[in-house]
C-alpha cells in the first residue's frame, strides 16, 4: 500500500520582479518519504522549500500540503505551518529569550498549550538533540552547531508531520556539521517527512529516497541516490556531481 500524497505541486512559476526564479516546476511527496534538493547557488532551491510553507508567494500554479491549497487565505495559510516544521540557515532563534523560552513559544502561541506541558515536551526534544544541560543558556552562549540543534528541537516541539531544512549545515563550522546532519539522519530513521535543501551528498546517499538537481529554477534531473549518483542522465547533472563531489 503506498504513502498519501502530503505535498503536491504543479506547474509552479515564481518571479522576483523580472527573475523568473522557479520554471514549471512539478513534485509529489509521499509521508515518511525524503527528499534531498541540490544545485548551485541562485538555482531556486530555497525560494522552493520557502514557497512549501507560503514564506514566498508563487504567483502560478498550484502548492497543496496535507490536501489544503497554499493562497492568500491566511487560515490554510496557519493550518499548514501548524504541521510543517522549518530549519534554515541561520538559526532564526530570538537572542533575548532563553533555550527553553525560544522552544516553548510557539507550543504556548500557536498550540495553546499551557506553560508546564509546553515546557515538558522542550525538555524532551532537547534531550533527544542532546543539548538538555542547555536549556537555560542564551542562543548566543552556544556553539553554532548547537544552535542548530536548538532551532530543530524547536520545530519538532510543534509536533510537524513534514520537515523542511533549507541548507542547514552551510553556516556551520566543518567539525560541527557532523552533529547536525546525526540529529537529521535519527529523524529520517524515524519517518519523519523531509525535504532538504543540501550540499552534504553523503547525507544525501545515506538519507534520501530520491535526490533532486534543479539549476536555472528547473527540476533538471531527480532519482533514487543510487543511481543517481552513480549514472546521472544530464550532463548539467554530471558537471555539478563532478565540481561537488571528491
């Protein structure tokens, strides 16, 4: 029996004034199924997983996410980030408030829940990224590794059925990407959704049920990691793997 469709996109165009960033692009994602996304710099990755979410307005075709329509009505709008979590690539975690108090207050605003439970599940999504010894620190008394972590065990604390991570490791120190991409690789073991936006191709390989190569706002090329690391049918595709991969 085959997953239900949580992320439907079809015939997606996006302009930035005159740019025209994202070109026809089309995509289905099942639940539990992850997707990594990878190409140069300027090629729409992030504008996509962005628009997944309504952080960018596409202005043709149509984005459904666990079968509600992404426009302008603000309601669909909420219910849809209510269930997708989003990691980017610099922390996003507010500096005045503490570990905890960055955790608990979306579960507070958006959940509704009262402080003690919203608190409870905190403490243990941080101990689940192993920072819990943290909790009452400041965002900038941590590495950036572990600010990471924070901004992932945040997400979780929404309890999100899909989880999208736009380049979360490429402001990160080399020695402190690998803590990072261990707490992703514990969450795609558990069946989380997810679509990452990447450079890590060994996460890629070892992560991902299909792996996405988009350049010049096109979906060029996507395949199981398999092959397509090992036989990648556009020479676009063949270019990129050889300048990224050593």
């Amino acid at each position: 029996m085959t997953n239900p469709l949580v992320i439907s996109v079809k015939s997606l165009d996006k302009w930035f004034g005159k740019f025209h960033v994202l070109q026809n692009i089309n995509l289905e994602v099942t639940q539990g199924e992850k997707i990594v996304i990878c190409g140069p710099s300027g090629s729409g990755k992030s504008t996509l997983v962005r628009c997944l979410n309504r952080l960018e307005v596409h202005q043709k075709g149509t984005i459904v996410v666990n079968g509600i329509e992404l426009k302008d009505n603000v309601k669909n709008v909420d219910s849809v980030r209510a269930d997708v979590g989003m990691v980017f690539q610099h922390f996003n975690l507010f500096p005045h408030l503490t570990i905890l108090e960055n955790l608990t207050l979306a579960p507070i605003w958006v959940r509704k829940m009262n402080r003690k439970d919203a608190e409870e599940i905190a403490y243990h999504y941080l101990e689940r990224v192993q920072i819990q010894e943290q909790a009452m620190k400041f965002p900038g008394q941590l590495s950036g590794g572990q600010q990471q972590r924070v901004a992932i065990a945040r997400s979780l604390c929404m309890k999100p059925k899909i989880m999208l991570f736009d380049e979360p490791t490429s402001a990160l120190d080399p020695e402190m990407v690998k803590e990072v991409l261990e707490v992703m690789v514990d969450l795609a073991k558990e069946g989380m959704t997810m679509i990452v936006v990447t450079h890590e191709m060994g996460f890629a390989k070892e992560v991902a049920d299909r792996v996405i190569f988009m350049d010049y706002g096109k979906i060029i090329e996507e395949n199981e990691p398999g092959p397509f690391f090992s036989d990648p049918q556009h020479d676009r595709t063949k270019l990129f793997l050889s300048q990224i991969l050593i």
